[in-house]
C-alpha cells in the first residue's frame, strides 16, 4: 500500500514540475489581473456618463453634473455587462500575446539545447 502512494506522489511530482507551476501562476496571473483590471476601469468609465438615482441628486430632481439619470437596477446590468464584455475582450488579447511569447521561448530554449 504504501509503495503505490510512494509511485502515486512520484508521477505527481513529475507532472507538476516547478517551471511548469511558475508559467501557469504566472499565466493565470496575468489572465486574471489585467481582465479584472480592464473590468474594473470600464465600470469607473461608465460611472463618468451615468448616474444612479438616489438621495445624493434627490432622486434626479438635483442633477448639477448633466449626466444621464438611471435607476441603480439598470446601472449593475450596465456595469456588469460592460465589465465582462471589456475583461473578457482584455483576457483574450492577454492569451493570445502570452502564448506567442511561450512559443518564442520554447523555439529558442529548443535552439540553445
């Protein structure tokens, strides 16, 4: 029993290698980090041409900074779609640069080998 937990944690340890974990928590990080970012900064831009209805421009009767006038219900949808498309858009362009920079350093750690 404890020799197949033995070969069972040695194929483990093989597959899961140090650089291959690095180059996807660096890959996922950067995934991950600007998409959330880009979402992010679409909701701040959203927020210079929208403004919810409430108590702090007196439900729109108050409305000093011309912006369109919308109930906090709409704005999430908004916001929400928004910030997925935007991120999802960023994330994707971030994949796709990565992985051309993985295959150009694979090519050249294959022609220095």
């Amino acid at each position: 029993m404890e020799e197949k937990l033995n070969d069972f944690l040695s194929k483990v340890a093989g597959l899961l290698s140090k650089r291959k974990l690095y180059k996807e928590f660096v890959h996922e990080f950067f995934n991950t980090g600007i998409g959330y970012i880009a979402g992010l900064l679409s909701y701040n831009y959203l927020s210079h041409f929208f403004e919810v209805r409430g108590p702090r421009n007196l439900w729109g009767v108050a409305n000093f900074h011309k912006k369109h006038l919308i109930d906090p219900h709409t704005f999430e949808v908004i916001s929400l779609v928004l910030s997925a498309v935007v991120g999802f858009i960023i994330l994707k362009m971030v994949t796709h640069f990565s992985q051309k920079v993985l295959t150009r350093l694979k090519k050249e750690e294959a022609k220095q080998a």
